[in-house]
C-alpha cells in the first residue's frame, strides 16, 4: 500500500535511471545485507534486487520503504504487498510518524541527498542524517551510503551538464571524517566503493591491505564512455599508495550494535590467493631493469595460463594463479606491453612502441613472432590513453625528423666532399705538370709501338 507524504514527486523516477544515476544496486552492496536484521526501514531508491537480499537475509516480514517519487512507490508496493511503502520527503514521514516507532535496521545506501526533494529547503546533510537515525533504535543497525565528493569517479568523468536530479547547486558533500563524527555510533565495518558511487562492484574495507586479488578486481572494471582516465587504473595506484579510502567514488558504512562476523573485510573477499598481480611484478622488475626477472616471470606465464591477461594473475611462491578465464597468448602479451609502454616501464627494452615490446616479451618466453602478427590493440577508451597515444606518436615524429635531419646533413656533407674532390681534379687536369705528365705518357706509348713495328720487320 502506498503513502503520500508531502514533498512527493508525481511525475518523476529515481528508480528507472533516467532522471540520474539510478537506485543503489549491486552485488557488492548486496552482502552489507548480512548486518540488517528485524523490522527494516528502506529510505531512498534502492533496487529490488538489493530489498530483496535485505528481505532475504532479515526473514523480517515488516518492511517500510521510503521514496520520494510516486511511480516508484507505485512498483515498490506491487512488488512488496504486505511493505508499507511511503512516497514523499523524509522529513515529512518522520513527522507523521508516531514518535516510538523505532526501526531494527535502517537502510540508506543510496545516500542522503535523495532523501528530500525540490520543493524542502535544502537541508544540512548532518540534519538529514539526524532525521534518519532518530527512527533507528539505540542498538539498531545502520548501513549508510555517501558519495565522496571528490572521488574517483567525479575525478575521471568529463564535463557534463547537470542531471534532473541536480537541482540544487551541489557545495560539496562532507568528508570522511565528518561522517564519523556526526554518526554518534560504532562504525562495525567502513568501506571504499569502486568504481561507481550507486553500484560499486568493489568493496575496500578502510583496514584491508593490498593485495592482488583486490587490483585484479580493480582492473576488470570498465571505464565509462567518454572517461578522462580509467577510474579502475586510478583506484588501483591508490590502493598501492594506502590511500584507496579518499578517493573512494563513496563509502558505505556498517553502524551500531552488530556482531561483525559475517561481514567480508572486503568484496572481493581479499583472502584469496596472496601475492601481487604478474602485472605488478614484471612492472616492478621493468622499473629496475632486472630483465632476468622479467624474463622468468613472462615464460612461467607462458608455461601456465598463458592466455589469461596479466593483471588477473597473482603470482604466488608456489606458482601462478589465473582468476579469470584466458584468451590468446599474443593478446594477453600485447595488452602487457599496451601496460608498459603507457605507464612508462618500456625503457628497460630497446623497443620502439607496443608491437616492438611484444615482440621482445614473445622472445623472452622463447616464441618467434613477427611484427606483422601482433594482434591491434583495442580502440581507445579514455582521454588518458587518447592523449598517451598522442605524445607517443608526437615523440615518434619528433625522432623520425631528427634522423631524417641527421641523414640530410650526412647526405650534404658528402656532396660538399664530392665536388671538392671534383674540383681538385678538375685543377689537376688543366696544371704544367699534367700536360707534360699526359705528354710523356704519350711519348712513351709512341715508343713502345715503333719498337714493336721494328721487331715485327
């Protein structure tokens, strides 16, 4: 059954992704489902898939949802019979609920800035948030959403004109920090989000370390159409660096009096197989120029999952594990030297661009390839590479006309010593001295045939 509240929206979706970046979704965002339990309050668009895990892992048959828009109302209690669905603003229901209604779980992944809608005053996050919690019971749980307002996801995206949602100027949203602060509960678990703030597909816990499994998971994110970089690449570095947690596209937090033993310290689980990616290291050996190094771990690859690219393979003391499926073996080396040669590891080889590199790489694991058979690379993604590949080709002009200078010049000097020589014949040929040269010669030729007559008689 649906309720109106005040400030609804009538003729306007945030579950359908048209008017935004759509509802909170995902599988990552489906395991926090382990810390609700009891009676669950569901504030803000989040898909059915997602309720349907809060649902599945609580048994709890009372539900309450909240959203501010009227279609979406409308789906939510058609899915959800027996669910109280309210469609309105959130400071609107907290008003005409009864003050001891209190909540077990209090779900607002998608965050709190599509809690309220245009016509409310735009409130302070903080007072939102107070709003939220003051339904929550004091050992009641709270899986929070926030986006960070300078997160990866806003740092590699190009300029775009402001969705429909957008229709308040955006200050900036709080810190880290802040949210902690303001909280006023135990935060049980607190993770980084990737690459997307509403349907992250990893999850870094604020304590994980790194690790191969999780920059594996990292790299196998797309980047969006139009990207100024790879937001997977630009997570990675920061997962190297200890710094994933601030330039996490948002963070989601575990809050309240909840055992923590079900929770993953991380999505993926970074308790796989330990080590670094075989990208990482032929990476690290390439930057010291231990080619022996480079070498043993290219023809390992090649003995084993060889096909499989190089950043889904975590190299370990006991040998090489795969953690996706393989391709070609050409196309897993031309993808590595793609890697090397935008990220500056290509100056330990004498290789001039990604065929040249892959080709080396081949014959390091022992494999003739000619250039003509390396594989083309794949059409480029992001302004990043675009840009990359640009100063690639400009450094490649640049040392082309330096050569072709250089021949020129060789070319030049060569001419200036040939019509020197020219000339210095030229003198020699019109001197005294080369008359009477070519006059004795002569006389000497007449010689030799009037004796030769003579011997003949």
């Amino acid at each position: 059954m649906t309720h109106p509240l005040g400030g609804e929206l009538l003729a306007y979706s945030d579950l359908d992704g048209t008017h935004g970046a759509g509802p909170a979704r995902g599988a990552a965002l489906a395991t926090l489902a382990l810390a609700a339990r009891g009676r669950v309050l569901v504030a803000g668009p989040h898909d059915p898939g997602l309720i349907d895990a809060i649902l599945e892992s609580t048994g709890a048959d009372q539900l309450t949802v909240l959203v501010r828009a009227r279609p979406d109302a409308e789906t939510l209690a058609a899915r959800y019979p027996a669910a109280t669905v309210y469609s309105g603003d959130l400071f609107a229901l907290d008003a005409s609920l009864d003050g001891d209604i209190a909540y077990d779980t209090v779900v607002a992944l998608a965050g709190l800035d599509r809690l309220t809608g245009p016509e409310t005053d735009r409130p302070e996050w903080t007072e939102v948030l107070d709003r939220l919690t003051r339904r929550l019971r004091p050992d009641g749980v709270l899986l929070l959403g926030m986006t960070n307002p300078l997160g990866v996801h806003w740092l590699t995206a190009p300029p775009e004109p402001p969705a429909d949602q957008d229709w308040a100027e955006d200050l900036g949203g709080p810190g880290f920090d802040a949210i902690l602060g303001a909280l006023g509960r135990p935060v049980v678990r607190a993770y980084g989000g990737f690459p997307s703030p509403v349907e992250p597909a990893v999850l870094i816990g604020s304590d994980t370390p790194d690790s191969g499994v999780l920059q594996a998971a990292l790299r196998r994110t797309s980047p969006p159409p139009g990207a100024l970089a790879d937001p997977g690449q630009v997570a990675a570095r920061a997962l190297r660096s200890q710094a994933a947690m601030p330039v996490a596209a948002a963070w989601f937090l575990v809050a309240g009096a909840t055992a923590d033993a079900d929770l993953p310290t991380s999505v993926p689980d970074s308790a796989g197989p330990a080590g670094r990616t075989l990208e990482e290291s032929i990476s690290e050996a390439a930057a010291k120029r231990d080619l022996p190094a480079v070498r043993d771990l290219v023809q390992a690859w090649q003995r084993g999952p060889a096909g499989v690219p190089a950043d889904q393979v975590i190299v370990e003391p006991s040998g090489l594990t795969a953690l996706s499926a393989g391709d070609e073996p050409i196309e897993a080396l031309r993808r590595l030297a793609a890697f090397l040669t935008r990220n500056g590891y290509a100056h330990a080889w004498p290789a001039e661009g990604v065929t040249d590199l892959t080709v080396a790489l081949a014959a390091m694991a022992g494999i003739e390839l000619h250039p003509a058979d390396v594989p083309p690379g794949e059409p480029v993604q992001t302004w990043h590479d675009l840009v990359s590949e640009r100063d690639d080709l400009a450094r490649l002009l640049a040392e082309t006309q330096a050569q072709r200078a250089a021949y020129q010049q060789l070319a030049d000097e060569r001419a200036q010593k040939l019509r020197e020589t020219l000339h210095l014949v030229e003198l020699l040929s019109t001197s005294g001295p080369a008359r009477m040269g070519r006059a004795f010669v002569g006389g000497v030729r007449v010689a030799r045939r009037t004796a030769r007559r003579f011997r003949l008689r």
